[in-house]
C-alpha cells in the first residue's frame, strides 16, 4: 500500500511539473489572447478544457496499459506473479492526474496573467 501511495504521488508531481512546464512556455499566447480582450476565466477556462483533453486520453491509455500488463505477466511470469485489476481506483487515478494537470495549468497560467502584457509580449525566449 505504501508502494502504492508513492506512485501515486510521482506520477501527480510528474503530470504537474509537465503542464506547468507546457503553459509556462505558452505565456506569449496567454499575453496576445489577454491584449485580444479575453478575461482571465475564459483563459483560464481555455487551458482546463485542454488539460481535460489529455487526462481523459491518458487515463483510458493507462486503464488499457494495465491489462496489457496483466496479460503480460500472465503470459510470462505466472508461476511468479498475479495481477489483479482494481476496478474501484479508476475514478481516483482520473481524479489524481486531472487534479495534478490543473494545479500544473493554474499555476503557470496566473503567473502569466498577472505579469506586464508589454513584458509578456516582448519577451524573446525562442
């Protein structure tokens, strides 16, 4: 269980520093969306909808890859190893990466929101 927990808390810290990561280096895009007129929600809004767009995928991914894995281990390793499905932490391994794909996506994103629209557009970090 132990072992568990502390996957569980890699792979959230991992999700996180990666969208933090994408919409750090997106600030640009929030600066012309923000001199273009749109609020804060709606680009706040904007990168939700896009970071539901990985999770959902990534978490069906990961569902599909747990079979593969037990079928593996079936096959290769059942005189040494059993693995069950545990259909009951689906929902909390969604809920976990989409939580942690938020809190990477808020972040950054507000960092943006409140930096100069002039520093923000002018910046040459390509």
């Amino acid at each position: 269980m132990i072992l568990l927990w502390f996957v569980f808390g890699l792979s959230f810290l991992i999700v996180t520093i990666g969208r933090y990561a994408a919409v750090s280096e997106r600030a640009q895009d929030i600066g012309i969306l923000r001199f273009l007129g749109a609020s804060p929600s709606y680009i706040l809004n904007l990168l939700f909808q896009e970071t539901l767009l990985i999770v959902v995928p990534g978490t069906t991914v990961g569902i599909a890859m747990a079979y593969g894995t037990k079928w593996l281990i079936a096959f290769a390793l059942s005189d040494f190893m059993i693995q069950e499905i545990a259909y009951k932490w689906w929902p909390i391994a969604g809920a976990i990466s989409a939580v942690g794909a938020l809190l990477g996506a808020i972040l950054p994103a507000w960092k943006a929101l409140r930096q100069n629209l002039v520093h923000v557009l002018s910046s040459n970090d390509e």
